[in-house]
C-alpha cells in the first residue's frame, strides 16, 4: 500500500495537484472533502430524522465515481459542509469508507483537510496553502463561475475564511500542519511549479525506501 497525502485550506490547488500526481504515477485519488459535500447535499435533500443511520447506509454502497460527476459546490451545500464536518459521529462515517477504499486501491492519493489525521502514516505528506488568502479566493471564483454566474469575489473571500476559520478551530480533526509533512505555499506557483515539487518530493522517497529492490 502507498499513500500520498495531501492536506491544505481552501483554495490551495490541492484539489488540481492531488488529480494531476494521481495521473503522473497512476494513483487512485480520494476527494475527501466531495464525501462530505456529498453527505451535506444528502441530509439537505432528505431531511432524515436519524443522521447517523442514514448516512451509514449511503455510504455502505456509496459508488464514488458517480459522486464525481455531481454538482456539490453551491452556497448552500459548502456552508452546511462546514457544520457536518464539525460532528465526529460523520467524521467516523466517511472516515471508514476512506480506510475501506484506500485498502482496497492500495495506491491512493488522499486529498483533503485531515489527511494526515486519517492516515499519519502516509508514505509521503504535503501540507499546502495559499496566502494571502485573496489570491485563493480568486483561483476558486474561475471555479464556481462556471456553475454560479453570480458568485462575486467577496463572497467567495468571506466563505474561505469563515471555513478556514472553522476547520482549524473545530474540536475533532483539525486542519493543521503534520510535522513530517512538506509545506508548500502556491500563492506565487503555477501547477506544474506545485507538482514538480511535489513529484521531487514522492521520487526522493520513493528512491530511498525502494530503489535497492527495484534494482534486483
């Protein structure tokens, strides 16, 4: 089993960064934050009296590719994200799906707010961010545009901090930094600048633990 983690704030790139390593090394790649968005729109659309045994039951036969292809990024999805993301009973929910998936993938990159905090054993960590902030909340409107024409800059802004805000304050699995994570801030780097890095990174690692049994 090989895991690469990749854990960040809002609109770091690590969303763009994680599908294009997972492409580069023929990775399976785990959204974390789309299974929450994904149990947000559910319990949004349902309104299920019992949270918990409706949530396990979705994701006991949850098919993630076509999750995939969902629209999950309105105003009223990604604010009620941020709550369920605070509730541990959901935490463990989608936590085990993620064990389940990443032990039967086998090489996955995870991709997320608390990777490191699923995984802490992940062959190789990256923890990235975008500051100043504003430059983040301009790459995510170019994004939301697309399904919102109506979006400005400042509410993305204001809905990235207040997220953040909140992802490093709430009680269970906190965004922060793992201490053997690379850091990489993308606010003055391209793509390819952030997975060359990336890959440099993955290749050393690779190199030092595999590279005498390759040769054999």
């Amino acid at each position: 089993m090989f895991i690469i983690d990749i854990t960040g704030s809002s609109g770091s790139g690590k969303t763009t960064a994680a599908k294009l390593i997972g492409k580069k090394y023929k990775f399976s790649v785990l959204y974390s934050g789309l299974l929450f968005r994904f149990a947000a729109k559910i319990l949004l659309d349902e309104k299920p009296l019992n949270q918990i045994r409706f949530l396990k039951k979705k994701f006991l036969k949850l098919n993630y590719e076509k999750i995939k292809k969902m629209n999950l990024h309105t105003p009223e999805i990604s604010g009620y994200t941020a709550e369920i993301a605070k509730k541990l009973n959901i935490r463990k929910i989608i936590k085990t799906f993620q064990k389940n998936y990443i032990r039967k993938k086998k090489r996955v990159v995870l991709e997320g707010r608390d990777g490191s905090k699923i995984f802490p054993k992940a062959n190789v960590k990256f923890y990235v961010v975008c500051s100043p902030l504003k430059i983040a909340a301009k790459r995510r409107l170019k994004q939301i545009k697309k399904m919102n024409k109506n979006i400005t800059l400042k509410q993305v802004l204001k809905d990235l901090k207040k997220r953040d805000f909140m992802d490093k304050n709430r009680k269970h699995s906190k965004l922060e930094r793992h201490p053997e994570s690379v850091y990489i801030n993308t606010a003055n780097l391209s793509i390819n600048e952030v997975t060359k890095k990336m890959c440099k990174v993955i290749n050393a690692h690779v190199l030092k633990n595999y590279g005498s049994r390759n040769r054999n």
